[in-house]
C-alpha cells in the first residue's frame, strides 16, 4: 500500500489526482502531518507526501530503522513539478515508484542513487538475495576499479560495466561478485549474489509438525554448506499438497510448494526408495523424486529428522538444479520510439547481451545498459542470429533478440524458437505490427476479419501464396500485404491484387503505408482498380478492404457491423 499525505489544498489537488489513478493501491492520510507520517510509516511499504523536501527529512528521521524494513519516500513539491525519490530508493521502490509518480503527475521524477545516476543496476537490484560488502564493492564499481565476477553458478545477470570481468576472478586481491549457493566466509570487498539453484524435496507424514519439517530442512542445508536463500522451492506430491507442516515450512522460507503426481515420482531413478511412501501416497520416493524430478544434482540424499521420544514425521532431499539461461524475442514496434512498449525497454535494459539486424540494433543502442555485449549482422542472416543467440542463452547469459514489429510476426521468434530447446527459458515480449501501425495512419481498415500476408517467395513459394490471397478473396477478408514488391520481384502485387478483384469491386479502398510511425511516413488512399503498383516498395504496407470497407471524410473505414448501426435509433430504447 501507497500512503498519500499532503498538508495544503494544492499539495491535496495533486494526492487526490494520484488517489484516483490507482485507488487500489492508494490510502490517504488525513489530519495532522507528523501523525499522518506516523500511520503511513507504520502500515505502507511506500510513502508519497507533498510536502517540501526538507519538511519530509525532519518528519522522517525518528522513525527510520533500517534501509531493509523503512517504507520507500516520495516527496512531490507543491508545484508538482518533480518527484523526488528521497528514502529507500532500492530497497523500498522508492526510485521506480518516482518515475510512476512522475507519470502519473507530469513531473520530473528525481533519482539520486548512484548506480540509478550513471545507468548501472545495483547489486541490490538484481533479482538476487546479496550479503556481503555491498557498499564497498558498489563503490568499486563506480569508480572504476576491476572488480572480480566469481560465478560459480552462471545465473543470467543484466549487463554489468566493463571493468567487472570473468577474467579476473582468480584474483582475490580485488573486490569481488560471487554467485554461489555455497555458505561462504565473505573477506571485505567481497559480496555474494544467492542463485535460486537449490530445490528440497519433502515428505512428511500426515501431521508432521511445521517445526519439524523446517528445521530439518535448516539443519540438512546447514550441514551441507549450503545458504537457504537459494532455495527455490520446496517440491512433494500431490497428496501432500495442503499438508499443513510442509505449507507452513515454505511460507516461513519465502518459496512455492511444487508438487507432482505420485506416478510421476515413481518413474525418477532414486537411490533410496522405500515401501512405506509406495504404500502411502503411490510412490516409492517422495522427497529425492520431487526434488529430481525437474532434473539437476543430488547434493544431500534423503534424509529423515530426528525428534526426540518418537519416530521421524518428515524427509528432505536436495538438488541442484543448473541456472537456465533466458531468451527474450523483443518486437521493437514499427520504428517510432514512443511506440516501443514499456516491457520491450526493460528486456533490452535486462539483457547482457543483444542480438540483432544492425538498423534494429542502431534504433535502441542507446536504450542499453553499459557493458552490453551486441552482436549485430546484416539482412539475410537471420538463421545465423537465432542461432547465436540460442547458443548465447544456452551459456547462462541473460539475451535479448531483437527484431522490428512484433518479433513473432514474419520475424525472428519462429527460427529462435525452432532452435531452442527446453534448456533455457524463453519470453516473448509483443510489439505494434506494421499492419497494426498501418491500419492506425489509414482509419479503421482492420474493423473486421483480417489477414496478413507476405507477397516474397523467398521462403513460400509463390503456388502457396497465391492460394492463400485467393481463399482471402472468396472468403471477403480485409488482407494486409506485408513485402509488396521489389526491385527484383514486380509482377506479384498486380497478380494478388487482379485475385482481389475477381471478388470485389473496382472502387473497393486500398490504403498504402510507407514507414509508417517514421520520420519519412507516408501515406495514402486508392482503390484497386486505380492503385499503380510501381508507387510500392518493401518499405510499404498495402491494406486491401472487403466488400463492406468504405472511404469516409478521407479515412477507410471497415464497419465491424454492430446490430445497432441498422437499427432505427427509436428502436435502440425499446
């Protein structure tokens, strides 16, 4: 929860604009402003207030504990003019929750963290529990100095500067990034980032107490050198899924309960079944399958606790599972850069290394964070980048492909896919098509059913496409031409458009594209029987109407055909 403090009415006119845009997140703090500051430090996880900075500082001073537990400050000024990230900027969301405000508002938002300052993601920013000298090594890092990456476990960090470096990490002399699930003694100028590599498996009989269960589970990784904070998840069976022991353990380890049919536990090869879990719930192992069962390395068989004056009510297992690299297919949009999403900004800032057509790569070099590693190609390569960066993932590197409109859409998802396999982890993030983009500039041409369909034989000979524009044609459908021609390639436009024609009459509207979204867009209407092909180029997208499309005030226009738009509007009341 966000508390909203203000102490006059044009700081109240401001709260109340921030209250009405998100008022499930939202609670405003009325009466005095030292107790309203009180009750929102006390209950919020973040705090807005419109109150001058310096007032902000005072009330909040004797109420700090710890940059850990403090609630986030925003402070805005009366003038709304900027949103200041005053407290907890990391840990509490203060600096992200600036930019929202500043959304939101119209203001500047005010970042002041280091890292945030000059583009560098801090350690306490990465996704990962971090011990250790974090101050220091920060600092390190600012200022330059070589600092070790000691990945023991190669998790899929974003970028890091250059003067962070693999090849340094036998060093000791140097601060140091570790990443391990190892317990360590950290020297100053070391800190270590916690994977979420380790997997525990648990059974437990029914009514196995919740003591029993974590402390076995605390006592076995402790015995293993292991750190609980890379524990990902607590694996068992199905039929122990609302065992209150086990639900109880995970909650109090901040991690997911994953289960699995009993069949599917029976068919892992462990070293130690017994009968009584096969007569129980079906399995012959529960704690050693589930913990295998998504596969990785049996670091602790099974193991059963040990409480005093009775028998053992729970078993752990633990495995490790091998960091998976991460593969996001990023749709930069048709070209304009307010039209690239949000989610696509924070997968380019979120990779480590970027794989792209070079005019792609050119469009959003300066969305990327320092040190990214960009491998770029030119037209024609596009097998050759899918695999690359297939292979890039498949080491552990956090990787974004990139490609123009959304990357699923005559684009690089399809052979990045076709390459990878299930080794590493895939996210797609969508883009504005071309078509989309197109359809936007020409009106509403896409009010109806609608295709799209590339007119280059490159990949589809031209027996497959002609087939698909003539079942488009019977079947009346909006058709969106993507490749409309080429120097090389002429006469494929004029025959999809004559298809068209057998269906549809002479006047049915065309609209055409050029770049859309771009400084040099173009765009106009024509018809099918008066379009000149030779106008068209691959830089242009052709939308073609169904028999119900219609030029209207210059705009194409396709009705979507609602009931009420033939109705005698004395008829709509009744």
């Amino acid at each position: 929860m966000i508390g909203l403090i203000s102490a006059t009415a044009a700081g109240g006119a401001a709260r109340d604009r921030l209250a009405a845009a998100w008022p499930s997140r939202t609670r405003v703090y009325e009466g005095p402003v030292r107790g309203a500051v009180e009750r929102a430090f006390a209950e919020c996880e973040q705090v807005v207030c419109f109150l001058a900075a310096g007032a902000v500082v005072r009330l909040c001073a004797p109420l700090l504990q710890g940059k850990d537990v403090d609630p986030g400050v925003v402070c805005v000024d009366e003038a709304g003019r900027f949103a200041v990230a005053l407290l907890g900027g990391h840990e509490g969301g203060a600096n992200a929750l600036a930019h929202e405000v500043g959304d939101v508002l119209g203001a500047l938002p005010v970042v002041t963290t280091a890292t945030d300052a000059v583009d560098v993601p801090g350690l306490d920013m990465l996704g990962l529990p971090v011990e250790g000298d974090v101050a220091g090594v920060t600092r390190s890092i600012l200022d330059g100095e070589p600092v070790a990456l000691d990945a023991e476990l190669n998790y899929p960090l974003p970028a890091l500067p250059p003067n962070v470096t693999r090849e340094q990490r036998e060093q000791r002399e140097l601060p140091a990034v570790r990443i391990t699930d190892r317990v360590l003694e950290l020297a100053e100028g070391e800190v270590v980032l916690r994977p979420p590599s380790l997997v525990v498996g648990v059974g437990a009989s029914k009514g196995a107490p919740a003591e029993e269960v974590l402390g076995l589970i605390q006592d076995t990784l402790r015995d293993a050198g292991l750190s609980p904070a890379s524990v990902a998840s607590l694996a068992t069976v199905d039929a122990k899924a609302d065992e209150p022991g086990i639900v109880e353990a995970a909650a109090r380890l901040g991690v997911p309960v994953v289960t699995y049919a009993a069949d599917e536990l029976a068919a892992v090869d462990v070293p130690n079944p017994s009968d009584a879990p096969l007569a129980a719930v079906g399995t012959p192992s529960v704690a050693e399958a589930a913990a295998l069962r998504g596969g990785g390395e049996l670091l602790v068989p099974k193991r059963k606790s040990a409480p005093e004056g009775r028998a053992p009510m729970a078993t752990c297992a633990v495995v490790r599972r091998a960091p998976r690299g991460r593969l996001a297919v990023v749709g930069l949009g048709p070209g304009a850069r307010d039209l690239l999403t949000p989610r696509a900004r924070e997968e380019l800032r979120r990779a480590s290394v970027l794989v792209g057509l070079d005019q792609y790569v050119d469009q959003i070099r300066d969305l990327l964070r320092p040190g990214t590693k960009v491998i770029e190609s030119g037209l024609g390569a596009e097998e050759e980048r899918a695999r690359t960066a297939v292979a890039e993932a498949q080491k552990g590197q956090a990787v974004a492909l990139i490609g123009s409109g959304d990357a699923g859409v005559y684009a690089m998802a399809s052979p990045a896919l076709a390459e990878a396999s299930d080794d590493i982890d895939v996210i797609g993030v969508p883009g504005v098509t071309a078509a989309l983009a197109a359809a936007a500039i020409l009106g509403a041409p896409l009010g109806h059913d609608h295709v799209s369909i590339s007119l280059s034989d490159l990949h589809t000979p031209w027996e497959v496409i002609e087939r698909r524009v003539r079942a488009a044609a019977e079947a009346d459908i909006i058709v969106t031409f993507y490749n409309p021609r080429s120097r090389g390639r002429d006469w494929q436009l004029p025959k999809a458009l004559s298809i068209l024609a057998e269906h549809r009459e002479p006047t049915t509207p065309v609209g055409v594209v050029r770049n859309a979204s771009r400084p040099d867009e173009s765009a106009r209407l024509s018809t099918i029987g008066e379009l000149d092909p030779a106008t068209v180029d691959m830089m242009t997208v052709v939308t073609v109407g169904n028999t119900a499309t219609r030029e209207i005030a210059g705009r194409m226009v396709t009705p979507r055909g609602y009931r009420w738009q033939h109705t005698d509007p004395s008829e709509v009341s009744k």
